[in-house]
C-alpha cells in the first residue's frame, strides 16, 4: 500500500479520494486487481470516527469504490455548505464610526436576511465582528460578552441593553457641549449686531458759528416772536 496522509476531517476529502486513487492506480496494478484494492484498503487512509464508520458499514454493501467514495464525501459535502453559510454571518462587521445601537440594529437586519442562521452563531459572530474601537461602549461590551461568553442572542442583548446607556450618556453629554458653544456664538452674534446698530440711533450736532461750545440739533425749531404776547 502506497503511503499517503490519513484523512482527519481538516483537509478536502474529495481531494483525499483522488490522491489516494492515484497512489493505488499507479502501483502497476492489474486493471481487475485496482477496484478490489481500492475497497479493501481504503480503511488503512483514515482515522477515528471515520474509521468508525468504515468497519460499520454492512458486509457487501458496498459493491465498487465509486459508490464508497460517494458516501465518503456526501456528509462533509454537507457539513462545507453548512460552513459556508456561517461564514456569511461574520461578514457584518461594526464599522470605525458606526455607534454600537446602529450596528446592532443592521446586525439584526441582515442576520434576518440570511437562511438557517442558528441563534448560537449569530451570539459567536456579533462578539467577534464588535469593533471595540467604534466607541467606548462597543469596547465594553465585547470585553463583557468574552468575559461572560454570551451563548445566545438573548446573552448578547441583555449585555447591550446594559451598555447602550453608557453610549447614551456620552452623546448626551457631546451633544449638551454643543449646544452651549452654539448659544455661547449666537449670543456673541447678537451682541454684535447690536452694536452695529445701535450707532445710527443718534442724529449728529452741529457747532452753532460764533457761540463757541454751545450746540444747536441739526434739525431747528425756529419760534415766532411776532406770535408770542407774553
């Protein structure tokens, strides 16, 4: 038997079938010894359960090597579309800027959008794609989900529930200083424009000629002598 590396369930099998086929193929074995050698020396590849499952197949159930490699790889055929569809959880990650209520809503949203999403991986993923560098809140919150290792999403939104308040409080707080640099300018603004017209409410003097500092408005009130009996 040609010495090839045992399948332990980390690599390809379907690669494993081919490398093994090839390995017995190219031993210059007689076309009819090949299928007999495939099927009986199949065993001597793999290990633990899959071992397990190979001595517990039935006597003369399996009739040639292409119908054994078949119920080889159908199960880990399976198991990679299984894999594959996790892994489209752990594509949503938070972003730089994205508050941690944004992300857990969208996180929520496009979790919804996804088929056969377990409960369980939707906990594992969230606490891997946080971004503990969003806000302090979505720091705390990852250290508490590892921490505490959160198995279901009710774990998760619990731990949120309990963290939001501190992103609530710090864009209250931003929020707050806004508004009074924004009343501190306004006030200036005001008190400026004020000014501005507050120097056209007074009409100019004119000096009186020949009366030194004596002043007389510009816009005289002349008297009637001849009316004044007195």
């Amino acid at each position: 038997m040609p010495k090839i590396p045992k399948y332990d369930r980390t690599s390809d099998p379907q690669k494993h079938i081919t490398t093994y086929t090839t390995a017995v193929k190219g031993n210059d074995l007689a076309p009819h010894e090949i299928e007999s050698v495939l099927l009986k020396k199949f065993g001597e590849t793999i290990t633990r359960g899959d071992l397990t499952w190979y001595s517990l197949l039935p006597e003369h159930f399996i009739d040639f090597f292409e119908m054994l490699a078949d119920f080889f790889i159908k199960p880990y055929a399976g198991a990679r579309k299984v894999q594959a569809r996790k892994a489209d959880i752990f594509r949503i990650t938070q972003g730089e800027s994205e508050l941690l209520r944004e992300f857990v809503t969208r996180f929520q949203k496009e979790r919804m959008l996804l088929p056969g999403i377990s409960d369980e991986w939707a906990a594992e993923a969230f606490t891997k794609v946080l971004n503990p560098r969003s806000s302090d809140a979505s720091q705390k919150l990852k250290e508490s989900l590892l921490e505490f290792q959160a198995i279901t999403w009710a774990d998760v939104y619990n731990q949120y529930e309990s963290k939001i308040r501190i992103e609530y409080n710090q864009v209250g707080s931003t929020s707050s200083a806004k508004g009074r640099e924004k009343s501190r300018e306004k006030s200036k603004n005001d008190y400026d424009a004020d000014k501005q017209t507050s120097r056209g409410r007074f009409l100019p003097y004119e000096q009186t000629e020949g009366h030194g500092k004596n002043f007389r408005a510009t816009n005289k009130f002349t008297i009637d002598r001849g009316t004044d009996r007195g």
